[in-house]
C-alpha cells in the first residue's frame, strides 16, 4: 500500500510540557509546528481547533484530553497514550500512530488521509462516521471497537484483531481480512455490509450464520 509518509522536521524544537506551550497558539489561532515532545503528561486538557504541523509526540501520555475539530499534518505518534481521549471532528493527514496506546479513543466524524496505526491497541474506540483515505491497521487490537457508517476508500488491515466490532452500515468492498482475526462483526440483516469483502475459508465458516445458514456439524 503506498501511504505517504509525515514529512516531520530535522530540526524541531523539544518541548517537555505541551499543555502549558499550547496555550498561546490556541488563545492566537496559529499553528504549532515543528516541535519534538518527549514523554510529557496531560491529564483533562483542552485543545479544540488546534493545529499542530510537522511534529512528534514521543512517549507522551494524553489522558481523557479533547481534541475536537483539531488538524494533525504531518504528525508522529510514537509510544503515546491517548486512551479515552476525544478527536471527534479532527483531520488527520500523513500521520502516524507506533506502538500507542489508544483504548477507547473517539474518532467520530474524523477525517483521515494517508495516516498509519502500527502495533497499537483500539479496543474500544470509535471511528463512526470517519472517512478514511489510504490508511493502514498493522498489527492492531480493535476488539469490540466501532467503527459504524464509515466511508473506506483503499483502507488495508495487517495482522489485526477485528473481533466483535460494529460495521454498521460501513460498506467494507475489497477490505482483506484473510490475515486478520475477523470475528462476530455487527452488521445489518441481511449482511450487505461484507458484500464484497475478501475473507478466508475459516472466517467464512464462521460468518456463514449472518446468511441465516445452518452448518451441520456431524
């Protein structure tokens, strides 16, 4: 799949509390950019709207933080915690997210192009209504995650969990799940949902049931 990838700067400026240097980027409508953050902590905070261009977020932890309506361009997660933390109405464009922490996150009506989450953990989050644009699931955990009348569009899962997530009236055409653990998903009945999607011989004898087909097992 050819994501492209964030064009982060060589020379950011470090940053080890970003609550506090947000704050005048936020109150002056301006972008930040260009900045590298490294194992910071913020706990409740605020950030509609903000901008954030060609940065990192390393190590970082944003607890139960609200990123409504933000813009993330450019922009590296990597080893963050953002559990329970909300980007409802956010943008994402070439972003990544590495081996983050993102247990019930919200990114309801989120706009995503080119962005990449790799070796994290989504039980629980929410993608409805997202619009997703060449993005990649590698190696991710979206256990009883929903992601409900989303717009795919060249979206690719590696070595996934899918188990028991809410696909309704998410139309999944060409989606791959043939290396993926594709379990007990929440469609509508009949299941246009999977119409189109490629599965393996063991996950069609599971899915089978959605068809009201009734698998002998003498």
């Amino acid at each position: 799949m050819n994501i492209i990838n964030p064009k982060v700067s060589q020379e950011s400026t470090l940053i080890d509390e970003f609550a506090s240097f947000a704050q005048d980027f936020l109150l002056d409508e301006t972008p930040i950019s260009d900045i590298k953050c490294s194992e910071g902590f913020t706990e409740d905070g605020e950030f509609h709207r903000i901008e954030i261009e060609r940065s990192v977020f390393d190590r970082c932890t944003f607890k139960n933080c609200d990123f409504e309506n933000a813009t993330f361009i450019d922009v590296v997660f990597q080893a963050c915690d953002i559990s329970n933390s909300k980007f409802r109405g956010a943008y994402f464009e070439r972003c990544q997210f590495v081996s983050c922490k993102c247990i019930g996150v919200d990114m309801t009506d989120t706009l995503l192009k080119n962005v990449t989450f790799k070796q994290s953990k989504l039980q629980y989050s929410y993608f409805d209504k997202t619009k997703m644009t060449d993005v990649l699931f590698e190696q991710i955990d979206f256990t009883e995650s929903s992601m409900i009348e989303a717009k795919l569009k060249r979206f690719e899962a590696t070595d996934s969990k899918f188990v028991k997530n809410n696909f309704y009236r998410t139309m999944l055409l060409s989606v791959d799940f043939t290396d993926n653990e594709f379990v007990a998903p929440i469609v509508s009945m009949p299941p246009l949902e999977l119409k189109g999607a490629i599965i393996n011989t063991f996950q069609a004898a599971d899915l089978i049931g959605l068809w009201g087909v009734i698998v002998n097992q003498k």
